[in-house]
C-alpha cells in the first residue's frame, strides 16, 4: 500500500438478506485529503464507512486502514478513526464536557477536553445539557467525539443533515480547519453543494456502486458534453438560421426576450462573432458550466430524486 494511501477499500460487497448494499465497492483515501463519499439516501455510503470503521463486517473484500484489517486489529483501528454517525445520540442531560471527558477516558492518548471544546467553539457551553444544545451545537459536539482519540482520520456522515444554511457553512469551515491541523477526512453526503465546497476527490455512489471517482474538476469534465449560452440581443434576430447554421451550435430555442444556445466547446466564440459582424452584439451574456448534479445525471443515468433522463 503507497505510504500516503491511508485507507484502501477492494471489491467491497455488503448485503442484508435479499438486499444488496454495497456491491464491489473500491477506493482509496489519502493521507490529507478531504475525501467525498456522495450519493442519495439509501445508495450505501453509510454501510462503506462503517465497513472502513470495523462496525461492519462485509460479506466480501478487503478494507486496510494505514495497512491494518478492521475486523481483526478492531482496538488498534479505533485509535486511528474517530467516527461521526449519522444518527449519533447522548443522553439528554449528559453536559458537553462530560461527554468528552467520558470518551476521552477509552483512549491512551487523548485530546485535551477543554482544548478541544474551545477550538470547536463549545466553550461557552460546555456545562450545558446535551439536550438543550442547539442542532449546530450538537453536531459540533459530535465532531470534537469524533476527534478526542487524536485519530489520523475522522469520519464525518451526514454532518449537515437538518442545519440551517448559516450553521452548515460554519461546519463546512470548522472542516476545512480539522483537515489543516493534520486530520484526513471522509466525508459522507448527499449535498451537491457540501462535496462541491469541501472535497479533493469524490466517489460518487449509486445503487451500491462506485460509478464514478475523481476530482470535482475531473468528475464535471467527464460529464461535459455540450457548452450552453444564454443572451438577449438589441434587435431582432432576422433568422434563427443564422446561427443554427453554424457547426458549433446544436440547438436555439428562446424564451421570451432571451436566447438559448447549445454546442460544441467553439459555442460562445462562434455566436459572438458571427452576431457582432451583423451589428448584433449580445446583451447579458452568461455561459453556463457543468455542475456536480450534471455529472452525477450523465453518470448515474438519473438525479438524486431518481428521476432518470
């Protein structure tokens, strides 16, 4: 295993009687990376980590944690990983910083409660109840358990699941900050946006399977087929053929005052030019890029919702 590849999962097959959760699911993670695991609910992403975890013993496959087997070297592993689940409880009036003095006692080397309860922002609440955190609170909570064994990498599942858009931005932060001070991540979602702000590398899962892995820059590429544009023009168009006979341009449709284009990568220079040699220079002209909800579309052959092309 390469010195940098912290975590190695091959050929990876889970089930649950007739249920096939994960089905030859392969990837690596690398030594300081944020690493995506993305797919709607229910594609296996949770029944992976916790195979990578040892909270799951896979019916086939291998998973290596930094060399070492989750299910035969279980108390060695649990000192590398700290693990964020996606439904994580504590009892309700346990206080915050009983919590982490509590998990801070299974591990030989643990983090400093009160350090880590200030560098996550918990300071002011530590001596309040768990139930009485707010949902923000509590997932941050969830993340300084995660991170109290002092793990070489942390597994975070769903981490801004129920949050408000501002409270899920502070997450995103608190992250990027953990994977700074040393800290390879995993992270398990379904938000587009989530994978697109915080991950190096995403796996994008559906159905069980690893369908595609790659950078965000990689993943879009690979799912790039056509560049669309979108313009007004100061007059009318005399005839539409006159840029649907250009090569670069597939499509034009228009939508009340405004144009749509769809082409080739020589789209935008194509219109452009043969409109402004005809007086007609575009107004409001916007080019639109390939999203990680493209690439997921053209991979998977449907979008989240399920919803196939």
């Amino acid at each position: 295993m390469p010195e940098n590849d912290l975590v190695v999962v091959q050929n990876l097959r889970k089930t649950y009687g007739a249920t096939v959760a994960v089905d030859d699911v392969s990837l690596t993670v690398r030594e300081g990376e944020i690493f995506g695991i993305l797919g709607p609910n229910g594609a296996g992403k949770t029944t992976t980590v916790e195979s990578i975890a040892g909270l799951r013993s896979p019916d086939a496959g291998t998973v290596r944690v930094i060399g070492l087997d989750p299910r035969t070297r279980r108390t060695e592993i649990t000192s590398l990983i700290g693990v964020q689940l996606q439904a994580s409880e504590l009892p309700e009036k346990i206080r915050a910083r009983e919590a982490l003095e509590l998990y801070a006692s299974f591990y030989p080397s643990p983090r400093d409660p009160a350090e880590l309860l200030e560098q996550l922002g918990l300071t002011e609440v530590r001596e309040t109840q768990f139930a009485k955190l707010s949902g923000g609170q509590k997932q941050r909570l969830s993340i300084a358990l995660a991170l109290i064994g002092n793990p070489r990498v942390a597994i975070l599942d769903e981490l801004t699941t129920g949050l408000d858009p501002q409270a899920r931005r502070d997450t995103w932060e608190l992250v990027r900050q953990i994977r700074d001070a040393g800290v390879t991540i995993i992270l398990v979602t379904h938000f587009m946006e989530e994978a697109e702000y915080l991950c190096d590398r995403i796996a994008i899962i559906d159905k069980g399977r690893v369908v595609a892995l790659d950078t965000l820059a990689g993943l879009v590429d690979a799912a790039r087929s056509e560049q669309r544009i979108t313009f007004r023009l100061p007059a009318e168009l005399p005839d539409n053929a006159i840029l649907t006979s250009l090569p670069a341009v597939r499509t034009l449709t228009r939508e009340q005052d405004r144009f749509i284009a769809t082409g080739t990568d020589e789209l935008l220079v194509a219109v452009v030019t043969e409109l402004a040699g005809r007086g007609l220079a575009p107004i409001d002209l916007h080019t639109e890029h390939t999203t990680l909800d493209d690439a997921f579309l053209a991979l998977a052959g449907r979008n989240f919702e399920g919803v196939e092309r």
